[in-house]
C-alpha cells in the first residue's frame, strides 16, 4: 500500500513536469514565429526601399518584367569599373 502512495506524487510531478514542458516547447514556437516574422518585415522593407530606389533612378524600370531588370542590372555590372566600384563600396559602407 505505501507503494501505491509514493507512486502517485511521483506520476503528478511527471505529468506536471510534462506539462511545463510542453508549455516551454510552445513559448520557443512562439518566439521563433515572431522573430521569423520580424526578419521577413524587414527584408520587406529593405526589397521596397532598394526597388523605389531603382525606379527613381531609371524611370523605365516600373515597366520592364523581373527578368528584364535582372538583364539590365547584369549589364550594368559588366561595365567597365562597376566591379571596382562594387568593391569599394562593400569596404568602405558607403554609397555612391
């Protein structure tokens, strides 16, 4: 009979640790949403900004397909000193 008292505390504490458990598991799943979320808001923010940038710029862009930019932007890039360039502004942070 004592067996039978001492068993069950130690199931309770068992189903209760699994419960925390379960509730810590949810909290992570929660955090990891939200922080996914926050980074795909920002990479939102960043593909907005730098495309309202290429529009002003070129003002043919808006009616070019993605592919057509993509072209563009790849012939840009093979210009001469457009490779000298990119590498001074990966170094130095600054814009042109």
């Amino acid at each position: 009979m004592n067996e039978k008292i001492t068993a069950h505390p130690q199931k309770e504490e068992r189903e209760k640790v699994l419960k925390e458990i379960q509730q810590l598991e949810n909290r992570k799943k929660i955090l990891e949403n939200k922080q996914r979320n926050e980074e795909r808001r920002v990479r939102t923010r960043r593909l907005i900004e730098r495309g309202a940038i290429l529009e002003g710029i070129f003002p043919l862009a808006p009616n070019l397909s993605g592919t057509e930019v993509k072209a563009f932007l790849i012939t840009l890039s093979h210009l001469p000193g457009a490779a000298e360039l990119t590498a001074n502004l990966s170094k130095s942070g600054d814009t042109p």
